[in-house]
C-alpha cells in the first residue's frame, strides 16, 4: 500500500505542477515559484472537476463518461503544459540553484513535523458516520455507473437530488482516483487522500508565510511550525473541532476549514499588494470554483470572507473596482448558489 499512496501522490503532484505551470503561463504571471505552481494545478485539477461534474449530475450522465472526459482533459492540459517545457524547466531550476530561498532550517523542521503527521494519520486511521454516506457515494458510482443515483443511506433512486450533496460531490473525485488505480474508494479515502489534502492545506500555510515573511526564510519556517503545531493541538473531537484536519482529512469540510478558507486569506492578501498581477483575479475565481466540489458551505463561506475582506480594502483605498472583481472572482459560488435556491 505505501508504494501505491507514493505511486498515486506523485502522479497528483506532478499533474497539478504541469497544471499549474500552464494556468500560470497563460496568466502573464513572470514570478512563478515551485510551491505557487503546485497551488495553481490543485485548485485547477479540482476547480475542473467541479465545473465538468455538475452539468453531467443533472444531466444522470454515467461514472464511466465522467472519468473518460475528466481524465482526457487532465491528460490534455499536461500535454500543453510540455510545451512550454522551457518556463517549467527555468522554475525548477531557479529552486535548485536557489533552493536557500526558499527552505530554511526552520522549513526542514516544519516538514518533518509534518511528515510525522502523515505517518500517525497512516496508522491511526479515523472512522466515522459520514462515512456511510461520502464513502458508500463513490463505491455506488463505481459499482452502479451513475454519478449520483443512488441514496447510499437507503439503497433507492435519488429523487429528486438533495442540495447538500449534488453541487458538492467531492467523493466523486476519490472515486475516480479509484476507478483509474484499481483501488477501492474506500481505501482511495482513508488511506491516500490524506497524503494529498494534509500537504496542499500546509502548502497554503507555507504560501502565506512567504508573504508575510517575504525576505525572512527563516521566519517563513516558524510559521510554517506554528501552523503544524496548531493543528496537532486542536480538539480532536469531532463536534467541538475548529479545523479537523487530522482527524477526518478525507472530507470535504475539513479541508474547507483547513485549506480552502486559509487559502482565500492567502489570495486576498497577494490581491492587496501593490505587486499582484491580473492573474492573482483567475486564482481566486478557480480557487473559489474548486472549493465548491469541497462542501456545500463553501458556497455560502468563500464569497463571504472574500467579499468582506474586500469591501473593507475597497473601503479603505476608496477602490471600489477592487470589490466588484472580488465579487466577479467570486461568481462560482453565487451561481450555485442560485442553483440550491432553485433547487428548493
């Protein structure tokens, strides 16, 4: 199993590099760095899920054209992304030689924290009720060959589609890894999700201290610490946890409150700097996007924290441009948003 969860994770990792080089690319972005490309292919790899899983939802189109078409337009995007193989290679090499840049003792510290994490999440594998529902979801598509056919709680046809699951099927893409690795989803969620949900959710954190710290590597590591750290000290109880991300990293809504809300923090904050790019704009909107495959709340708590945080810079630098492109960056979410009311 631990060849297969290195197997898989670099597959992932790798795509969402390549990814990432080619969203960056196409956004004029000059300074691109290892970690932002990374970011970048995630919220990308999974803002396409979103946007090719909802339509194919209501439109009761099978499992199998959902993995055919995703995985042909993943495969795709890697493929453009080798052509411009010289901007990719200048990244890399730029770490390499200038890797001091970047990784501080204090930065080694931090990733062997968190290393320890993964091997205790490996270990000590946490279960739990929802898993009746998300990890029975992705076997029923498998098995079944529909998207989201079937109520896993009862066994029958899902009639009519219920709006806390069918705009946010973030099983779907576990059932996927699945389908393409011949892996259980069941195994897929608890055994190999954490090793891709746990270092995008610190990447965010380390992302954040590069610009908080932006000469001081050093400082950057004891963020990075004091996020590891703080995580390991949360309640570990289900109901009273602000972020489980150790407990139950397979569910969308720990990796809502782990990731996709920090990772607003991160964007808004890079949106404020008098250096962003028009490119940082497309970030937030494919961040926004790919947090709604996450959990149905992120519909609801992207647009508010990104549009308060917003309104009070607009506020303050007396832009109110910079609100409406929050709003327009936003616009993934309200479209849904409207969706669940017409759902109702």
């Amino acid at each position: 199993m631990k060849l297969s969860i290195t197997f898989i994770c670099l597959i992932f990792f790798t795509a969402s590099l390549l990814i990432g080089n080619l969203v960056n690319y196409l956004c004029f972005r000059k300074n691109q760095t290892i970690f932002l490309n990374i970011f970048t292919g995630i919220i990308t790899i999974w803002g396409l899920l979103e946007l090719i899983l909802v339509p194919m939802t209501f439109c009761k189109a099978s499992f199998h054209t959902l993995s055919f078409t995703y995985g042909g337009v993943l495969l795709i995007g890697c493929f453009i992304s080798l052509l411009f193989w010289k901007n990719l290679s200048e990244t890399l090499s730029d770490f390499l030689k200038n890797w001091k840049r970047y990784i501080a003792w204090t930065t080694i510290i931090a990733f062997i924290i968190i290393i320890f994490q993964l091997c205790y999440v490996y270990k000590y594998t946490y279960y739990e009720w929802d898993d009746a529902y998300y990890v029975n979801l992705a076997t029923e598509a498998l098995q079944k060959d529909m998207i989201y056919g079937i109520d896993p709680e009862r066994g029958v046809n899902e009639a009519p589609f219920s709006i806390h699951y069918c705009l946010s099927l973030w099983s779907m893409f576990y059932a996927l890894l699945g389908s393409w690795f011949q892996i259980s989803p069941t195994i897929i969620a608890h055994t190999v999700i954490p090793f891709i949900t746990i270092p995008f959710a610190y990447l965010i954190y380390l992302l954040m201290g590069q610009l908080f710290f932006e000469t001081d590597t050093e400082a950057q590591g004891y963020f990075l610490i004091f996020a590891a750290v703080m995580h390991m000290f949360l309640p570990n109880i289900h109901t009273l946890a602000g972020s489980y991300l150790l407990l139950a990293p397979w569910m969308g809504k720990a990796i809502l409150a782990s990731a996709a809300l920090p990772g607003v923090l991160y964007l808004m904050f890079r949106l404020t700097r008098e250096t962003h790019c028009r490119g940082d704009w497309y970030l937030l909107f494919l961040h926004s996007l790919s947090s709604c495959l996450l959990s149905s709340m992120a519909i609801v708590f992207i647009p508010i924290l990104a549009c308060s945080l917003s309104l009070l810079w607009a506020v303050k630098t007396k832009k109110p441009f910079f609100f409406l492109k929050t709003i327009a960056s936003c616009s993934p979410c309200l479209i849904l948003g409207l969706i669940a009311l017409a759902l109702k």
